[in-house]
C-alpha cells in the first residue's frame, strides 16, 4: 500500500487552479453550438431556470443542449462554471456522444502543471509486484457470502452502467433477486416492472435503460430507494432516509440479497471529513449487515478531477489493461488512489471507439454495431426504440427511452447503433428534433 499512498499524496498536494486544456470539439457538437447562437430552437424559453430532458413531460434528449448553449452565462451563474460543465457532460452522454461528454467532464477540472505530472509519471513507472485480475470474476468471487453488495457510478459515464449491467447474471446465479438503484423514480407515478421516462430521470440514459430492462427480463425485482424529501433534506437525513429504505427490503424478506446501484460517495464505508455519514455506512449501522462496497468512479478515464486523472493516465500507461480489472498486491486487493472508502476499485481500461462511438457500447458482446443509413441530408439524429416498446406506447415514442442514438457519424456517413437481436423502429431527426421519417429494422 505504501507505494499507493506515496502517488496518491504527492499529487493530492500539487493541484493548481488552472483551468483544464481544450479539445476541439466534434463536427455535430459544433454543427449544435452553431445552431443555438444563431437560431432559436423549437421549444426554447428564455425564462427556463434548470437544464432538463423533460419539457412538458416528454423526453427531449437535445432541449437541455440547446438551453445550455444558447444561454451559457446564465447557467453558469445558475450552476457555477463547474456545474455547467458537470451538467453539459451528463447530458451529452444521455445523448449517446461519450467523447465529448469527457470533453465537458475534463473542463470543470483544475489542472497539472508538466513539473508535477511527470514525477507522477515517474512515480507510477516505479510501482512493483502488482498483479490484475478480471474484475468481473473477483467481484463474483467477493459477493459470495454477502447480502448486501453496493456498486456505484458516475452520471456522465454510462460505461459504469453497463459494467454493473455485466455482473447481474452471476449475481442471480449467487441468489440475488433485488436490484436496488438510487436512479429510479419513488414516487407514486413510478414505472418498476417496465423502462419508460417514469421509471428514473436518470433510468432515460440509454445504457441505463438496458440495464433495468435485462434486470426485469432476468427476474430482478427493482427497489427505487431515492429519499423523495431530498430536496429540503440535509446530506445526512438524506442518506439516512435510502439507508432505511433498502433495509425495509431485508425486513420484509428476510432471506433477500441485494446488489444496490448508487452514485458516486453514497457507497463510502467511512464517515466524511464533515462528519458525513454516507448512505452505505448508514445502512451498516441500522442492519448490522456489512455491505461489500466497489466503486468504479475513481479509476475511469478522466476520474472524478484532476489528480484523480493524471492518476489514471500514469497507471494506464505503465499497465496497458484491456479489460475490467481489480489490483492486487500480495493477493489481496488494493485501491489504486489509496482509498478506505471502499472494498474494491475496478479499473477500467481506456475506451476503444469505433466510428466516434465506445467499443464497450456491445455490452461484452451482447449488442452487435448496426450501421443507419440517413435517408436524407437533414438527418441529424439517430435513434432506436424496440419496437414492442413502440407498439404498446400508442406507436409513439415521446416517453419512451432508446436502445441506443447517436449524433455522430462515422467515416461513411453512416450513423452507428449498438442493438441486441431483435426488431426495432428507428427514428431519424433533424437539429430541431422533428422526425423526419422512421425505418423498422431487424437485427438478426
């Protein structure tokens, strides 16, 4: 662990305020920004006060985009520049463009300076007699005795999505049947037996929606936990309250194994510098039940800020990993940014896109590349709705959420989707998102 702890502190120590470098952004995203400065999009208030997916109660995976454009510094004094950033990289990955939603993570971080990322750089070269097995199987092998497992992930990476999505069938096979995610709407109007926008604001990024649907086609029972008071609730009550939900699950049924999906710290096993108790370390105290907590958020391309990503890099590049991964170190696991927060790290390896999209985006396999043709030059985006969801919501697709859709043309026009086997009814859309015309499809 020393040799962890010595790149985690150096670094931690030598952040400076500078505002990260730029990548140009893609030819869509430009061809957008371009779009909002000049024009007004359909549907667009100046008075709207929060970036959402959901005008007038139907999913509108651009609206939040053309808001966030076309009235920048009002965000921004709304969310802070950090928090326009934050905003705009979630809703870019809901939009299925994960490159540039890292582009708009990366900007609301301070910055290395060169001096500093080489010593790390240096200090990573020199870490010894680490060894890396496939995270999927060590999880399996970790959970085996345990009741309760947390997981969590990060709101602009839904490749944290689809790795949890890679656990669930080992998981049923150990005797887990709740599903537990802190994403999932609980209030009264929620939608657990079927995906739809009802059943979590955050349920509507694509990748998330596959998740929930090939729980319920395995048998999982989902557990929407989410404290509805949170909005005038403190961090603790907060916590406190989806601490007491999960376990009402383990009093009801006794016998139940739950795998539980949060975000980010909520799964922390250790009381904050605040005096924070985190919702995992909440649930340990009420149940008496240990959770075995894993985060993936740290060790994802870009991490969670700037350190955490020079981290990253360095590690990457002294260990070219090309699948999930967890470190060990005399055999026994180790966090690579030297955390006691949680159990185990999965490190993930960098993504590997083909034609603008994330190889990942196959769910292992799963979902084969599908490539769309646009029938017109209008076209701008792409998307695909199964169409049984179609056929049963009124042949409509307003409130339903997509396989799979893209903006981002590849190197022939083409528009890459990542579907399962199965039929499906593609939409294409213009830049103002009107339909332009539908296609069923077979995958096959």
């Amino acid at each position: 662990m020393g040799q962890f702890r010595k790149l985690f502190f150096f670094l931690a120590a030598a952040v400076f305020g500078l505002s990260a470098g730029a990548q140009e952004l893609s030819q869509p995203v430009q061809q957008l920004q371009d779009y909002c400065k000049r024009s007004i999009p359909t549907g667009y208030s100046p008075r709207l006060g929060i970036l959402t997916l959901t005008p007038k109660s139907n999913l509108h995976y651009l609206f939040p985009l053309y808001h966030a454009f076309k009235d920048e510094e009002k965000f921004k004094k709304i969310y802070s520049d950090k928090g326009y950033y934050d905003e705009l990289s979630q809703y870019f990955a809901f939009a299925g463009d994960y490159r540039t939603a890292l582009q708009y993570l990366v900007k609301s971080y301070d910055s290395i300076d060169d001096r500093t990322r080489r010593k790390v750089y240096r200090i990573a070269e020199g870490l010894k007699d680490i060894q890396h097995v496939n995270a999927r199987h060590y999880i399996n092998y970790a959970a085996k005795n345990r009741r309760v497992v947390m997981i969590n992930d990060a709101f602009a990476k839904p490749l944290h999505r689809a790795f949890t999505l890679s656990l669930l069938a080992d998981f049923y096979r150990e005797g887990f049947r709740y599903l537990a995610m802190e994403m999932l709407n609980n209030f009264s109007n929620h939608s657990l037996t079927r995906e739809s926008m009802h059943t979590g604001y955050y349920a509507s990024e694509p990748v998330a929606g596959e998740l929930i649907r090939s729980a319920l086609e395995m048998g999982f029972t989902l557990v929407s936990y989410e404290d509805t008071a949170a909005a005038v609730h403190t961090p603790n009550q907060r916590d406190s309250v989806q601490a007491a939900n999960i376990y009402e699950v383990l009093r009801r049924d006794t016998a139940a194994k739950i795998l539980v999906h949060a975000s980010f710290a909520h799964i922390s096993k250790r009381i904050g510098a605040d005096g924070h108790i985190p919702m995992a370390l909440a649930f340990w105290r009420l149940s008496g039940i240990e959770p075995l907590t894993i985060d993936q958020t740290d060790m994802t391309e870009e991490s969670n800020f700037a350190y955490g990503r020079v981290i990253y890099q360095a590690y990457t590049q002294k260990f070219p990993l090309t699948e999930p991964s967890i470190a060990l170190s005399n055999n026994s696991p180790v966090n690579v940014m030297d955390s006691s927060l949680y159990d185990l790290c999965v490190i993930h390896p960098p993504t590997v896109f083909q034609d603008g999209r994330p190889g990942w985006l196959s769910l292992g396999g799963k979902r084969q590349p599908t490539y769309i043709k646009p029938p017109a030059p209008a076209v701008f985006l792409v998307q695909a709705y199964y169409q049984n969801e179609i056929d049963n919501n009124d042949n409509t697709p307003w409130q339903l959420v997509p396989a799979d859709q893209t903006y981002t043309t590849g190197s022939k026009k083409t528009y890459l989707l990542y579907l399962k086997k199965g039929k499906y009814k593609i939409f294409f859309r213009d830049i103002n998102y009107h339909i332009l015309s539908t296609l069923p499809i077979e995958v096959n």
